[in-house]
C-alpha cells in the first residue's frame, strides 16, 4: 500500500460548498495520464501554513485534479459576466475546480483553486485545459505583481498533466493551483441577477460579506456599506495597477474580483514607453482595455456590479436604492484619483500629496508620453538627477526643453521636503521598481519551457523579480525595455 497517500495535506474546510448550495456544480477533475508538479511556490506554502512535500506523488495527483484530496469537495462556481460590454448569462468555471479553502496562521481563509483540471458542465464547448505557456504567464505576473505590493491571486504551484493539448499545434498540458482570497466575482452576482433570484442574491451577498468584511454587517445598510467598500478596493487595485504600468487586457466583469485582487492574468502586460492608449492584447481590437482606460471600466464594471445589488440594497423603494447606488459609483473616479495621485507623488519623491502637485504629477507623465519614454525606467532616472550630474533622462529626448522646464519646477517643489536630495532619491528607490515583467524575458522564457522544456530561464526571471526594487550585480539584461528590433509586443489569450 502507498502510504504517502494515507497523508493530509490539506485541512481543507469548504464554507462555499456548505453554504452556497444551488451557486456551483459538484465536479471532479480528468485524469492527467503523467502529473508532475513542475513548480511549487515553497514560500508561499509557507506564509499559508501548509506543510506540503512536493515530490510526492500524491500532491501531484490532487494538484492536476486526478484525485481528491481528503475534506476537499472540488466544484465547479456558476458566474456570468459582461464581455468586452456584451453579457453572457452563463459562463461559471469552464476549466477551473475549486478544491476548498484553508485558513492561514492568522485565521484569514483563501481558496485553493484548479485552472486547467478538465472540462466541466460550464465549459461551453471548451476543452477544460490550460497549456505550459499561460499557466507559467500567471505564476510569474501573479507573483510579480505580489512582490511589487498589489493585492492578487498568487501560484502555490503549476503542474504538467503529461498530455500534449492541441492549441496552435499541440502544447504540454499543465494546471495551475491558485491561492485567491475568494473567487467571487462581479459576474458571480450577475448570474443570481439575470435570473432574478434575489433570495439567493442575498444569500450571496451576505457569504461574502461575512468573508471579505464582516464589520459591515452591523451596518446601517450592509448591501450599501459592501458595494462602497468593493468600489473603495477597486480604486485601490486599479491605482495600484496605473502607478507599475500593468495593463490587465481582460476587464470583463468575470474577472473582476470582489476582494480587490488582480484575478485571471490572460493577455496582460506591462507596458513600456508611456502611452496611455497601450494595448497589448490582440483580441482588444477597440482598446476598450487599453492602459489609460482602465479606471473607467473598473468604474463601468462596478455600476454593474451596483445594479445587482439595488434589489437586496432596499427592495421597497427602488427609486432611493437607484439613488443611493449611484452615489457610490460618483465617489469612485474622486476615490480612485486620489490614491493614483498619492502614489505618484511617492514616485517622484514627495512625502505626502500637496496642492498643486497632481499638475506636476500630470506634467511629468506629458513629458514622458511626448518622449515616448520607458514608464518604469523614468522613475529610476529622475531619481538619478539627484545624484547624479548628468542623466539619460534628458540627455536620450529629441526636445529636451520641456522635461528640463519640468524638472526646475520639480526641483523647486522638493525644496519644501525638508531631506537632502540623495534621501529622497533613495526614497524613491525603494518604491519605484527597476526589474519587471518585461515583455520580451517573459516571452523568452515561456517559449525555453513550452518549446525545450527548460525552465532554467523563468525560474531566473521569476527570483529577479521577487525582490523589484534592489539593484544586484549581474542584472542588466533584465532591467530596460526590450532592445530595439524586438519588434511590436502583442499578447494572446492563449487558453
Ligand atoms: P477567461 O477568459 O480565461 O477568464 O475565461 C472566460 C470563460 O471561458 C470562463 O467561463 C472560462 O471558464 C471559460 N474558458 C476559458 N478557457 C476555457 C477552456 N479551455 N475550456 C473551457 N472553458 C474555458
Ligand atoms: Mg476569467
């Protein structure tokens, strides 16, 4: 007898399954002719509690979705979700498996969920499975955007299945196994919505209230205190997401989390030059996810999520709710300005946000878009001007009077921070990251472990970026955009 699978490895509890009955399929995932865990995010496992080993089989097994493990009830969550602005009543997870949560050290629950385990009563003609490629994308961005401080879904493991999935050509089966602080989605209350079965939009409503904020259930109005605070994380997610440069490149309401975290990284990016009309994703033909639009459909996705709450907010009176909700979504472009606004202000070395300083703020970013100049080197390099006599910043512009005029009024500005300027270039420092996911290392190390099955480069990549803001020694190769020739960047979803 295999005694290795008489282990634990999880203390699985499943709040979802238990008190969600009608919002999910119990499901199970395919075989995987061949599991083998090719990455596992000891660290992470770690933080969460989990006493894991990786080499036994065992885990490969449950990681892949082949076998259950003990107190996990794996199903398959029913959402909608809004398209590219088109609805689809009924998408739910096509290729995804929740297997239960835990809870960490400090009693915080966090779901641990399947992507790629095989198909499901959701997968609409699809075939349930993820490729090397993409699982790998997620792991690395996911755990980039973690080590760069925006609240996401993290990788505790990717595992190849031993099945060749045919994409364009055929490509090594893999699953991804996802930490998130819930999956519940915008589009999982639009599909209680459009079928109008508020008893179960409440119920809804109130799981994830008692998951994500508990304190609000002494509210005046709980519904309305939980939409203000989704929207009040949105804005902080999106800021967060503005001040690195990250393009999402899917905002559809499905992949819009409830707890604020960066959830399903498709054909994201972070962009290079700044411009904010980026758009990296060759499916977002409109730019409707464009760089610079993102606040706007965050913005646009919460007034959809609000208007699946308005009968649960105050089913009597219509008119008042409509009002209410309404207010909250005005407050999101203020909420969402304020924080994009602090945290640029950080950027570029003041210690706290004064008026007059969102103009400076917005006359950089001119200078910046006029230039056509990297978006993350450009916080490096003006830190650099106040060290340094001489800059790339202004030395690399075509007209380099404008960014000049600037920084007199920058420097100008900076008298008022009361710290010597190398202080506040090590400030800085210590926000503005000098090593990203950038695009071309991405790509060159998803195709050495899709194409020669060598993950040599993307576990180099992925501990550069662990720690993004540290100058080491030998890493040139990863900081900059990419050399010129590269070409233009375009992501696919690459399912
Ligand atoms: P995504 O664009 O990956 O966030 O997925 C949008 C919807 O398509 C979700 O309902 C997914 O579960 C579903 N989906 C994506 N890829 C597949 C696949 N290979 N097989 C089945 N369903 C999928
Ligand atoms: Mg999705």
């Amino acid at each position: 007898m295999d005694l290795t699978s008489d282990r634990q490895p999880f203390a699985f509890d499943n709040s979802y399954a238990r008190e969600l009955e009608g919002f999910y399929v119990p499901w199970q995932g395919s075989k995987a002719p061949k599991a083998r865990i090719a990455l596992f995010n000891a660290p992470l496992a770690e933080e969460l509690g989990l006493t894991l080993d990786s080499s036994d089989p065992h885990l490969a097994e449950i990681f892949a979705g082949s076998d259950v493990a003990d107190g996990s009830m794996p199903l398959a969550q029913a959402y909608a979700g809004h398209q590219f602005g088109g609805f689809s009543p009924q998408l739910g997870d096509g290729r995804a498996l929740l297997l239960g949560e835990i809870l960490d050290p400090s009693g915080d629950r966090f779901d641990i969920q399947l992507k790629g385990s095989g198909p499901t009563p959701f997968s609409r003609g699809g075939d349930g499975k993820a490729v090397l490629g993409p699982v790998l994308r997620e792991y690395l961005m996911g755990e980039a955007m973690a080590a760069l401080g925006v609240p996401t879904t993290r990788a505790l493991a990717a595992v190849t299945t031993g099945e060749q999935v045919p994409r364009e050509g055929l490509k090594p089966g893999a699953v991804l196994v996802r930490v998130a602080a819930s999956h519940l989605r915008v589009g999982t209350f639009q599909f209680f919505a459009a079928q109008q079965q508020w008893d179960k939009l409440k119920v809804l409503a109130d799981y994830a209230i008692a998951r994500h904020d508990p304190a609000l259930a002494d509210a005046d109005n709980p519904y309305l205190a939980f939409l203000a605070a989704v929207a009040e994380r949105q804005a902080r997610l999106v800021a967060k997401w503005m001040q690195v440069g990250f393009i999402h490149g899917v905002m559809n309401t499905d992949n819009m989390a409830i707890s604020g975290e960066t959830i399903d990284y498709g054909p994201c990016a972070f962009m290079d030059a700044y411009d904010p009309a980026t758009v990296f994703s060759s499916i977002d033909h409109m730019g409707r996810y464009s760089y610079g639009n993102q606040p706007q459909v965050a913005r646009w996705n919460l007034a959809r999520f609000a208007e699946t709450l308005v009968p649960v907010i105050d089913p009597d009176d219509e008119e008042r709710t409509i009002n209410l909700a309404t207010d909250v979504i005005a407050d999101f472009m203020p909420l969402y300005k304020k924080a994009f606004h602090e945290a640029m202000a950080a950027k570029i070395g003041m210690s706290a946000l004064e008026e007059g300083d969102e103009a400076l703020i917005d006359g950089f970013l001119g200078c910046l878009r006029g230039e056509a100049i990297d978006f993350t080197d450009a916080f490096r390099m003006l830190a650099n001007t106040l060290t340094s006599d001489t800059s790339p910043l202004l030395t690399n512009c075509e007209d380099p009077e404008p960014l000049a005029d600037w920084l007199g009024r920058w420097r100008s500005r900076l008298k008022r921070e009361k710290r010597a300027p190398a202080q506040v270039a090590e400030a800085m420092n210590q926000i503005n990251p000098l090593y990203i996911p950038r695009n071309h290392l991405v790509d060159e190390a998803l195709m050495k472990a899709e194409d020669e099955a060598d993950l040599g480069p993307f576990k180099d990549l992925l501990s550069v970026l662990d720690d993004p803001f540290t100058r080491r020694d030998g890493l040139d190769r990863y900081q900059g955009p990419a050399p010129s020739g590269f070409g233009p960047f375009v992501t696919y979803c690459g399912t």
